[in-house]
C-alpha cells in the first residue's frame, strides 16, 4: 500500500518576510508534514545586517514550526547573508537541513535531490551553471577568473577595494552522482528547465529587453507606463516601450541544459519557483495542463510568489505526485 508524504513548498519572498509564519500555519492545517524552502528567501537590504536579520525572520520560523524543513538559496540570496544566518539556526533548531550538505534524500518510496541557487542571479552569489571542468565550490572573482575561496585572498582584496564578492558555483552536473532512479526522482531547484510552450508552461517570463541585453520586469514596465500614461492599449504599451529603448518580450527562459540533464537522468518531476508570472502553474513535459490533486508520473510545476500570497503542498506517493496550489 502507498504511503503519501506532503511537502509544504515555500519560495520567492522578497518584500516581507513576516508572511511566512503565517503561510506556515496555512500549510501545516492542510496536512503538510515537511518544508521545502525552495529559493529566494533572502533579499538584499540596506545593509548585511538587515539582509541577515531578514532571512532571519523566515528561518527562526521554519524552526519553531518543528516541520523537517530543506532550505536552499535561489536567484538573490548572497553567501554573506544567507549561509551564516542557516548555519546558526540549524544549531539552534534539529528540523533545519541545508541542501548544500544534504542534496539527496530518499523517504518512503521516492527520493528528493536538491539543486540550490540560479542560473540568472539577481545580485546573489549562488550560480548554477553546467562546466564540467568546474567542481561545485565556494570561489573569488578576480580579473584574472575565479579563483578557489582562500582567506587571505579575500582580506587582500578588500584592503585594495578591489573585494566583489563571492561566488558559490553550483555544477548541476552533480545531480548525475544523486539520481540512481529518474523515475522515483523528484528534482528540486528554484529555476525550471525550459520547455516550448509560452501558453502555461512554469518557465514563461514577461520582461522589458534594454539594447544592452538587460531585463527588468514587464510588469513593472507596465506599471511605470501606465502611471504616466494612464489606461493604455496593449498596442500601445508596446509603442510607449520602445519609444524608452525597451522591447517586450514574454518568452521560455528556462534552463535548457537543465532539460537535456533531467532528460538524461530520466526526470520527470520536478518543482520550481523563480518565474512570478508563471506561479501556480502546472504541466508534463509537453505542457499539457496537469490538474490539482492528480497524482501523475510527470509533473513540472511552479509552487508560485509567497509574496502573492502563493504557496502549495506537494504530495508523492511511490513514484506518483501530485499539487495543491495554495
């Protein structure tokens, strides 16, 4: 007889991280018995103090709920701000697991491995990417390249004022010496792998294209224009952007060696985050709609924005899932 196991899916809490309790007690009333903390729960502040005592919040949290929880850093935690402030309280609480340390876990029937950080940083320092000839590891960025983390090194820059931060690489390559059985597997990483469908799919991004090649949020280039501009058309939207060096775009921006990786290893099920205007929803591998509460052999969902009031609860059962958006 299957035994099911709920996961309570948190992730993407950038403007108050107060809201997590709160979310916490939701998922726990719905039968959540685990916690994954599946990326951007850290967000830069004014000063490293508040950038610590903001991931603080949400993890002192986590710990008083007494629900196993996996944490892992996405897009815009940094290691200054995040790994500290994990290390003291998972001494502080026995229910916090960093997924750094503990990437695999096999529990009744399926197994969970765990990708932490993000091919598209937005001022974080955990990198995702997929260089072989790179191990995963904490590194400096010099001039010259990236360098193995040494100490002295660090000092050294920081008196030259030449210090640009850390970077910790995440070679997902890893994930070829965790997944032993694709089929029991469920991947979890804050970015998707990408597919090709914009109608659904968890890895559609809408977003305002500069010449230089950077990006900034549609929607936040929608507001802008529509605060100066007033109830506008889509037509003119796209006009009014132009005309400010911005192209729209809303496109597939999810990790294509990402896709060739679970497609190698035989993944089919796998949870994420990252894209805001793709939260809550949930497909195959072909992106055919995947409805709540059906447990299924594949399954490529988006957990969604906490700060939207977004989170889920993922059930497995064997080597079935299935979601309930919350």
């Amino acid at each position: 007889m299957a035994t099911e196991t709920k996961y309570g899916v948190i992730s993407d809490v950038h403007r108050d991280s107060k809201i997590v309790p709160i979310a916490i007690n939701v998922l726990k009333k719905l039968g959540a018995e685990k916690l994954i903390l599946n990326g951007d729960i850290g967000e830069r502040q004014g000063s490293l103090q508040a950038s610590q005592d903001y991931v603080a919040v949400i993890l002192d949290a986590v710990g008083k709920s007494g629900l196993e929880a996996y944490v892992q850093p996405g897009s815009h935690e940094t290691v200054g701000s995040f790994k500290p402030v994990l290390n003291h309280f998972k001494d502080k609480y026995q229910n916090l697991i960093n997924a750094f340390e503990v990437q695999k876990v096999e529990n009744r029937g399926h197994h969970l491995v765990f990708l932490p950080g993000s091919d598209f940083v937005c001022g974080g320092e955990y990198q995702i990417g997929n260089n072989e000839e790179i191990p995963s590891g904490l590194y400096i960025p010099t001039d010259e390249g990236i360098i193995s983390y040494n100490l002295q090194v660090h000092k050294a820059l920081m008196v030259q004022g030449q210090f640009r931060g850390l970077l910790h690489y995440v070679n997902m390559h890893d994930l070829k010496k965790l997944v032993n059985d694709g089929e029991k597997t469920v991947a979890v990483c804050h970015v998707p792998r990408k597919f090709d469908s914009v109608d659904g799919a968890v890895d559609v991004a809408y977003f305002g294209e500069k010449v230089d090649g950077s990006v900034i949020s549609g929607v936040i280039v929608e507001d802008l224009i529509r605060k100066q501009y007033g109830d506008v058309s889509e037509g003119e939207m796209r006009l009014i952007a132009t005309a400010n060096g911005l192209t729209l775009k809303k496109e597939n921006r999810g990790n294509e060696d990402l896709r060739n990786l679970y497609a190698e290893l035989r993944i089919t099920k796998a949870v994420s985050g990252h894209f805001h205007e793709s939260g809550f929803r949930a497909h195959d591998g072909k992106v055919n709609p995947v409805q709540q509460n059906a447990f299924v052999d594949e399954l490529y969902w988006n957990s969604g924005q906490l700060d939207l009031g977004q989170t889920g609860i993922l059930t497995v059962s064997d080597e079935k899932v299935s979601y309930q958006n919350v």
